[in-house]
C-alpha cells in the first residue's frame, strides 16, 4: 500500500523551475529543496557542488532532513561515507549520473542500503556524448588544429582533409548514447557496426546500425574499425576489456574515442599506439586515474583530444533529468516499474 505522501529530498542544486515541476508532479509527494543547506554548483549541470562549511545548526537541520527523506533526488555529497547511517528510510534513491554501478559497490551501499531501489541518469546525456564523438572524427579529419594553428600565424595555404562518408565506424556498447551516435554517424553516410554484450534475437535495425555482433566477436571485429567509440561501462567483464592485443588489431589510423570508462581500455598501450601512430588520433573523456595527472603523456599529444569527463555534461542537463525524474516519480506511486533501476550485481 502506497503511503499517503512521501518526502522528497532534493540533494543537490537545482533550478527552482525544475523543483516547481517536481512539487507539481503529486500531491502525494512533499518535496523538501533546501539550497542553502547544499553545495553551490561551479557550473551548468554540476551535481557535486563547491565544498563549503555548515554551521552546527545547519548541520543538525540536513541530518533531520535526510532522516526523514523517503526519496532522494542524487546523492548526497556531505554524506557519502555514512548515507545509509544518516538516511536510513530512503525507498529510492534518482541519482543524476549513469554509470553509477561502481560508485554503489565502492561503497557497498548495496549491502547497507538492501531495500533502496537506486535509478539512473540512462538516456539524459545520450546527446552531448554523441555530438561529443562526431566532433571529434570532424575535428581530426577537418584538420581542426591545423586551421587554428595557421589562424594564430595569419597564414593562408590550402590543404585536403577528408570526410567521413563511407567510413566504417564501430560502437562497442548500444545503449541509448550508442544508439544516439550511431544515428547521428549514419546521418553523416557512415557504415556503423554496433556491438552488445548480448545481441541474441536482435536484428541491426533494432539498434539502426548496419551489422551488429556479441562482444565475444570483438577481435574480430576491430581491424574493421576505422573509427572505434568505447561506450561500455565499468564491471567485471569490461574491465580491462581494450588490451594492448586488442590495440594493435585496429587499422592504422583508426580513431579511437572513449566516453565509457578509463578502466576498460590500457591506458599505456593506447599511449603506446597514439606515439607510434598505430591510432591516429583520440579523442578521450575518461581515464585510468582521473582527474589526469600532469605528469600523463597524453596531454602533450598533438593527435589527443582531452575533456575532463565532461563530454555528457550540458546546461540543458538538469531538465532532462527532472523530466526523468518526474515520469519515474509517477511509476514509482502507481506501483509500476520505474526507468533505469541500476542491476547491483551487474553494476549497470
């Protein structure tokens, strides 16, 4: 039986147009938005917030607010070590990010937190990540540097690049931002081979790319990679999963993109491969060790693209996660199955 009104808490900053949405999704939902108790947001989108003292009133007002709390909107960032501890009635936890699988198991907020339901962000920045990964196939085979370089100089000399139709471009990983590049790439004419954990009784039509395989055929799939978009997240199977091996299967020259997770390709082949020209160019968001230590070679490599995680980060974000949020808020009262509940044991 659904309690009569649950209390919301929105953890992290947000828009007061967007919390007006949210206290009008219900009336069986109170929604508590405290931002002055929150950390406040260094740019659009930003969910973890510049970290700032309170005092010990305050303190005391945000812990009786999350002992209260039936819903949380993100996590909290005062209280990550001890969120089960200080939340102990939260049902269902709408976190703001994705790839949160690892973050729940680091600190096992699966096992201290066994009757929260914990959704994602799936979806939200499918856009940016793909515009993310056209820009860059654009950016190097435009020859986007060297037109800013002659820029800066003043000097005119014409040169050919190339384009990008009828390039073969492989996506390892078809969820709703593989699926989002791969349309945003057939658009440009590319032939796209998408790639699943699993594609058993799927078609390549379910997903528009041109052919699609199991994961288990990766290697033999690579040397067709012209272009090569890394998408998959972080877990026991992928782990590691883009080995030297793999690397030096690609074609000479391939682009490679990684928007996934740093822990899924080897770091120092790939900067192996990138000094050698075996890759030609990489566009990259995530890495091994994050933020990139100063000391990495990769950020004097004029053939690397590198964003600071921040590929999917847009300042339209907060609206599409509130939309989300508010169908999800609907499901959850009506008793029926909410979007994106993170698999725990999958960590996706």
């Amino acid at each position: 039986m659904v309690s009569p009104q649950h209390n919301l808490l929105i953890a992290s900053y947000l828009e007061e147009e967007h919390v007006k949405k949210i206290q009008q999704a219900s009336s069986k939902i109170k929604v508590v938005y405290r931002p002055d108790l929150l950390r406040p947001p260094r740019y659009a989108a930003d969910h973890k917030g510049e970290p700032i003292p309170r005092t010990r009133a305050q303190e005391q007002e945000w812990l009786a607010l999350l002992s209260q709390a039936d819903i949380l909107f993100d996590f909290d960032q005062t209280h990550i070590e001890d969120l089960p501890e200080v939340a102990p009635n939260v049902k269902w936890l709408q976190a703001t990010s994705s790839g949160i699988g690892q973050f729940v198991h680091k600190h096992r907020y699966d096992e201290r937190m066994p009757s929260t339901v914990f959704t994602t962000a799936r979806g939200v920045h499918a856009q940016p990540l793909a515009e993310f990964c056209m820009m860059v196939m654009l950016m190097f085979h435009k020859g986007v540097s060297r037109m800013l370089e002659e820029q800066q100089r003043h000097h005119w000399e014409r040169y050919a690049a190339t384009d990008l139709s009828d390039r073969t471009l492989v996506i390892l990983g078809l969820g709703s931002v593989g699926q989002r590049t791969a349309q945003l790439a057939k658009a440009f004419g590319m032939y796209v081979i998408g790639m699943k954990r699993s594609s058993k009784h799927q078609s390549p039509a379910d997903f528009q790319v041109d052919e699609l395989y199991d994961q288990s055929k990766l290697t033999q799939v690579l040397p067709r990679a012209e272009h090569l978009v890394i998408i998959t997240p972080h877990s026991s199977e992928t782990e590691g999963l883009i080995g030297r091996k793999e690397i030096n299967l690609l074609p000479r020259g391939c682009t490679f993109i990684n928007i996934g997770r740093g822990a899924v390709v080897d770091e120092q082949a790939l900067v192996s491969a990138l000094k050698s020209g075996h890759i030609g160019a990489a566009g990259l968001d995530v890495f091994e060790v994050e933020p990139l230590p100063e000391t990495s070679p990769l950020w004097d490599m004029p053939n690397v693209l590198i964003s600071p995680h921040s590929a999917s980060t847009s300042d339209r974000e907060n609206g599409r996660i509130t939309d989300l949020f508010i169908d999800n808020i609907k499901r959850f009262l009506d008793g029926r199955p909410m979007l994106n509940i993170l698999d725990t044991q999958k960590k996706y």
